[in-house]
C-alpha cells in the first residue's frame, strides 16, 4: 500500500512538470489575450520656425505590454519620436514606474524645420517587457503643425517666383508682345502676396499690360520690380523686360506711299511739297538715321517710281522691287514741325 505521503509527492512533482511545460509556452499569462499594440491620444503640436514651443503632451497607452524599467522624470525620450521636428526635444512629463501602461512625453523646443505630419512613434524593445520594438498606431488626429516663418514663407515664394510665371503667352521676357502674367501670389506657394512695380507703366503697366513701342521706334526696356511679403517680412526680386516695338502697318509701307516728289531719308519720308517741311527738317532725319545708324540710302518718289539718289542722282533705273527699300519695304515717321 502506498503511503498517503506519497501520493501526494507524486501529485505535487507532476503539477510542477505541467507547470514548466505552460510556461515554456506561455511565457506569461498576460501577453496570451494578444498582440502588444499601443495608441497615441489625439494632440496637435504647433507652431512656427524659429519661435519658442513649451510643453505639448503626447499621451502613449499601451495593451499586452509594459514598460520594464522605471524612467526618470525629465528623461530624454526624443528617439522614440521617429518624425520629431529638428530643434524639438521630447521628456518624460512624469517619472513613469515599472510595469506602466502608459506614457506621456512632453514635447517642447525651438523648431529650425517646418513639418505637417503624423506624430511617428517606435517604442524600443529595451523599455519594454517583451523585449520587442513596438510601433506606436497612427493617429490622423495627433500630428506636428510647424509653419515656416515669415522669413522662410517669403524666400520660398520669391524663388518660385521665376520668367516662366509672369511671362504668360510671351515666348519669354526679351521678346515680349502681349500682357504679362504679374500675380498676386504663387498657386500653391506660401502664401505670401505679391505686388508690383514698373520703371515705365507707360509700356509695362502694374497690372501687366503692355503697349508696344510704335513701329520705327526702339525696343523698350523695363524693369519690373516684385515685392514679396508675408507678416513682418519681406523682398524683391527684379525682372528685365523687353518689349518689342509694333510691327509696320500698311500704312508704314513704302508701296503706299502716293504724294509726289517725296524724300525717304533713311526711314524717314516727308513730301518736299510740304511747306511745313523745310531743309532744317532734312537735315534732322538726315541726322537721326543716316550718321546715327551709318544707313546712307536717300530715295525719291517721281512720276510714280522709286529711285536711289545715292547710286542714281540723274534718275536713270527706277527700283524694280520697291520691298527692297530699307530691306523690308517700309519706312518711319518723323515728328516733324515748321521750322520758320
């Protein structure tokens, strides 16, 4: 007969056997309800580039695990934070015990980057019970809100600011035809607003107008000024513009030139009927075009026909191909006055 002690012996040494064997599967009994997880509670941590941000809370809570060793209150926690803003530093708001669930990290700092992002967060394995790192659940809710400052705001939108934006339906801005594009802001920029000025609003004017030279006159040259700002701050920026002079009309071409015994000096043509034009009047076109442009042709319009009183002073061979005249067949207007 085997002694009641006995019994329970044998009893006791297979309820230690079946004890090892669960714990060997089960390592412990509050990580077999599953998978550790951790939330983060809703905050939005704000502010702008280069101004000072004082404690923000970020709340951690954490299921099916724990936190393995004590952490000091003030501990420097800014590694568990993946997508933390440079100059931003995260601590420990309160010393958090062994075996806590839950965290609360206090966010505070100067902020050298701006950042619109969810709050990114991996626990190391090495604060944890279970040894694992532990990615923290996004929370469209809690997220970073750093604005660039007004400084920043305003170099972004001056560099965006380039020939392609304000050019508009101009090739580019050495040849330009018809109305500028002078905004108001960048589509899609940083807000910042944008005004303008002209050197000449004559020819360029602030709302990107353009009135061409007349024909015969000289390209115009602008400097447009941009003046970029946001808050407090702001800048320019310059563009050199250069509007092309208006193509000749009909009425600029020598082939409809009618009045008899007229003088095209250059590109200058007066009818020497004209009392108002006098020799003084010769002499200024002669002048203005033929030493100021080396141009030596002087043409007469007789009889119908074009002749070259330069190659042909006794109006021998009429000109053939009047489109000749100053290589395009056209010609300017001179301001002329009496000269009494």
């Amino acid at each position: 007969m085997i002694s009641t002690n006995n019994k329970c012996s044998k009893l006791l040494s297979m309820v230690l056997v079946f004890a090892m064997m669960f714990t060997l599967v089960m390592p412990t009994a509050a990580w077999a309800e599953g998978e550790p997880s951790a939330t983060i509670g809703d905050i939005t941590i704000d502010g702008t580039v280069g101004s000072q941000i004082t404690d923000k809370d970020i709340t951690i809570s954490i299921t099916n695990d724990s936190i393995k060793d004590e952490i000091q209150k003030g501990t420097d926690l800014s590694s568990w934070i993946i997508n933390i803003p440079a100059g931003l530093i995260a601590k420990a708001k309160e010393t958090v015990s062994a075996s806590a669930t839950s965290v609360i990290l206090a966010v505070s700092g100067t902020p050298t980057k701006d950042s619109t992002s969810e709050i990114q967060i991996t626990i190391p394995g090495s604060c944890l019970t279970n040894n694992s790192d532990l990615a923290v659940e996004e929370n469209v809710n809690a997220k970073f809100a750093i604005e660039p400052s007004d400084a920043d705001k305003v170099a972004a939108d001056k560099a965006a600011l380039t020939e392609d934006v304000i050019k508009g339906g101009n090739a580019n801005l050495d040849n330009v035809t018809e109305k500028l594009n002078l905004v108001s802001s960048i589509t899609n920029g940083a807000g910042c607003t944008i005004s303008w000025g002209s050197s000449n609003e004559s020819v360029v004017a602030t709302n990107g107008t353009v009135s061409r030279p007349a024909y015969g006159s000289s390209d115009a040259t602008v400097i447009l000024t941009a003046t970029i700002t946001s808050g407090s701050a702001s800048d320019t920026k310059e563009f050199t513009v250069i509007v092309k002079a208006q193509e000749p009309s009909d009425a600029d071409k020598v082939s409809n030139i009618t009045a008899a015994n007229t003088l095209l000096v250059g590109r200058y043509a007066f009818s020497l009927n004209n009392e108002s034009y006098t020799l003084n009047n010769y002499l200024a076109a002669v002048d203005e075009w033929i030493y100021k442009t080396d141009t030596y042709h002087i043409y007469y319009y007789t009889g119908e026909k074009w002749y070259d009183l330069v190659k042909d002073p006794e109006l021998k061979n009429a000109i053939e191909n009047i489109d000749s005249i100053n290589g395009d067949g056209t010609y300017s207007y001179m301001n002329m006055v009496k000269v009494k």
